[in-house]
C-alpha cells in the first residue's frame, strides 16, 4: 500500500472547462523518491493543448504543468543525490523503463513502453494519472530530477525544464554551430529559448515571426537578423539560404514556405506541435534533398547538460510572472501569442491565496 498525502492544484475536469482550484493526492516518498515544494511553474502551450484535449487522449482531471523549480522538503531513506533544502527542477519525464535501449543511451524521452510524463500519464504508483506542476508540491524519483545552476534566477529558470531543453537537443541533434544560418520559426515560449541557445552555440540566427511587435526584440534576445513570414518579398531573400530550421510554432502554417529556405542537404526539425496535420508538397523536399524532422524534450542527462549550459553562458527565460488565480486569462492570452515570452506561475500563490 502507498500512502498519499492531499495537496492543492488548479486542474480542469474537461476540455470546456477552466482551471479550478482541486484536492490532488501526491504519494509519501517511497525510498528514492525527494518531495519538491514547488516554488515556480512555467506555463507552456503544451499544457494548453493537453487542458483542451487537442492531441485527444486527456485524462481528466488533468492539473498540467511541467516546467517546475522548487525546494526538496523530504527525501526517501535511500535517496543519494540530493538532500533537504537543495534546488532543483522537474521537467516533462518522471519516470522511464530504464532498460530499454533508449533508456540506456539517456533518451528517456523515447522509451519503447513510453515514459512516464509528469502529467497525463498513468501514474506508476497510484490508480489515477500523473499530475504536474500547478500544485503546492511534486514526488519525483531522484534519478528524474534536475540540479539547478546557482547563478541563474530561479522563477526565469523554470521554463529552461521544457522550453530549454526542447530547443537545445535539436539543435545539438543537428550540429548547429558557427558558420551555419539557422532559423527559428515562431518566437513565443520555444522559438526565444531558441533564439538564445542557437546564439550561444555561435550560430547565425534568423528569427522568423508572424507577430510586428516582436520584430525589434527578437534582435535584443539574439537574432543577427529577423523577418516578418507574412511578407512574401522578404521571405524570398532567404531562398536556399539557411542550413537547419527549427519550427516551434503551436498552430497551422505553410511549412512549404519554410523547407524552400533550406539549402542542399538542410533539415527543418519541428518542435511545434499543431493540434492538425501540416501538408508537405514532395517538391519542398525533393529539390535539394531536404529533411523534414521532428525533435521530442530531450533525455535526462542532455537537460542536466542543458541546465549547464545555461548557466554558463547565463541563459534564461524572458517571463511574466502570474498567481495561479491568473491562468484562465494566462491561457486566453497564449492563444493569442500574447507573451513575452513565457508566463511563470509564482505558486506561493497556490498556498497563501487558495
Ligand atoms: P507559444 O509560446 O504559444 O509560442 C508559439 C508561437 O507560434 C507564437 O508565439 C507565435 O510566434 C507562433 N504562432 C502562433 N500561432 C500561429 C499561427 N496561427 N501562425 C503562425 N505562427 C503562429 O507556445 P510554446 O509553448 O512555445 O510551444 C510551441 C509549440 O511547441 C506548441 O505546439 C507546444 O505544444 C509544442 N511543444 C513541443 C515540445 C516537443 O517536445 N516537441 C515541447 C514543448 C512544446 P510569432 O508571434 O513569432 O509568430
Ligand atoms: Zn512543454
Ligand atoms: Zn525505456
């Protein structure tokens, strides 16, 4: 028998549905298990797409929210790696198989039974689902935990856990480094984590936006350069121009327009994950032998190496920081692309205003 304890969450009981306050029930750390007080939430459009159940196959109640930073308060008697009173994150992965062939290369994320998402999934423990980081406190086994650079500021830390990693595997994945033109398509949360990380690895950057008010900023957080993609003319000057593209756009667009960018050989890696289908015309990709990828989160170990490298090269999220209380209208607002560029949920607020 496990024993559970309550806690408080914000959760949705259907696809209609807001986001309300609700009892969860979190197990007692089992033996290598830490209890995370969740201190900041990221929120990201994965979390909308599950709440609204565009991929299908929400289970409900759903409390989303994987982007999670906090303190650890109890740790299992056979925890090793960490102690009471140490910072840390949880990102999308909870738990794995931990035998299978991507579990062994640290590609957690791919695991051939599926890995254990930190909302959504069933729960290994508990007959009910796994529920996420809108919540006053977490249960993760050690071994899907993450340590936190001491420089970085903590609240604009959280969105590294999804959006950081997110953005970083591919672009390791495809060898972005100096002298190669990268483009990143659709800066909200993803695509600015994008800009960063890219320009971190000495790349050259091109920001691709739909939205004018983000045309001078995406040159603050990094771009060499930025074009407005509804302008035809100034889409064409970047004909055969880039080597890799990374798409992180939540809703349809022409991809086409993006592969015909690509130079010989180039890859464009989707990242975004539109709730329909998105049409490739064969000539997009046959004129230039051109891949057209997809990238998941990253593994453990390549988000520990995320985190690093962030905290070198002292990366952070751009936030707005919000109450829990707010993430009805939070959400409204993503809809419309209205972030700069990601919300964090303070979730001090779960526990002095709930
Ligand atoms: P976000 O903050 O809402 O950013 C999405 C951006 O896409 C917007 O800021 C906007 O950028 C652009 N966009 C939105 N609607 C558009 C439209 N109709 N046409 C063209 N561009 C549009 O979302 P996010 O949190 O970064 O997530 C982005 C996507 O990645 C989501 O689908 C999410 O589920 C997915 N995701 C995937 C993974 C993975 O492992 N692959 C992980 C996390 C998230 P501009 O204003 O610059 O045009
Ligand atoms: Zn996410
Ligand atoms: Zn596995």
């Amino acid at each position: 028998m496990i024993e559970t304890t309550n806690i408080k969450a914000y959760g949705t009981a259907a696809a209609e549905a807001p986001l309300n306050p609700m009892d969860i029930q979190r197990r007692i750390p089992t033996a290598h298990d830490v209890q995370i007080e969740i201190q900041y939430c990221g929120v990201c459009h994965s979390d909308l797409h599950t709440a609204k159940n565009e991929w299908r196959g929400t289970i409900y109640p759903c409390v989303p929210g994987h982007e999670i930073v906090g303190k650890i308060i109890r740790v299992g008697d056979h925890v090793s790696k960490f102690k009471v009173g140490d910072i840390v994150g949880v990102g999308c992965i909870v738990d794995s198989c931990r035998e299978c062939q991507y579990c062994q290369e640290g590609l957690e994320q791919y695991c051939e039974p599926g890995m254990t998402g930190t909302y959504n999934s069933p729960d290994k423990y508990l007959d009910a689902p796994t529920f996420g980081g809108y919540s006053e406190s977490v249960v993760v086994d050690e071994n899907y935990v993450l340590r936190i650079p001491e420089n970085l500021d903590l609240a604009a830390t959280a969105p590294l856990l999804c959006a950081g990693i997110t953005t970083f595997s591919p672009l390791r994945h495809w060898n972005v480094g100096p002298g190669q033109k990268v483009g990143i398509v659709g800066i909200g949360g993803l695509g600015h984590m994008g800009i960063k990380i890219a320009k971190a690895m000495a790349a050259h950057v091109i920001a691709f936006t739909t939205s004018e008010s983000k045309f001078a900023e995406a040159k603050r957080l990094g771009a060499d350069e930025v074009v407005l993609s509804k302008d035809e003319e100034q889409m064409g000057a970047y004909t055969g121009k880039l080597n890799f593209i990374l798409d992180a756009v939540s809703a349809e667009h022409d991809i086409n327009a993006y592969l015909n960018l690509l130079r010989v050989d180039g890859s464009l890696a989707l990242v975004g994950a539109p709730e329909n289908p998105l049409p490739v015309a064969a000539f997009s990709l046959i004129m230039g032998r051109k891949s057209f990828a997809g990238s998941m989160i990253g593994g453990i170990a390549e988000t520990q190496e995320m985190l690093d490298f962030c905290g070198e090269h002292n990366i952070v999220a751009d936030i707005e920081m919000i109450d829990i209380q707010e993430i009805n209208e939070a959400y409204e607002r993503l809809l419309k692309g209205d972030v700069k560029y990601r919300f964090v949920i303070d979730m001090a607020s779960i526990r002095e205003k709930s």
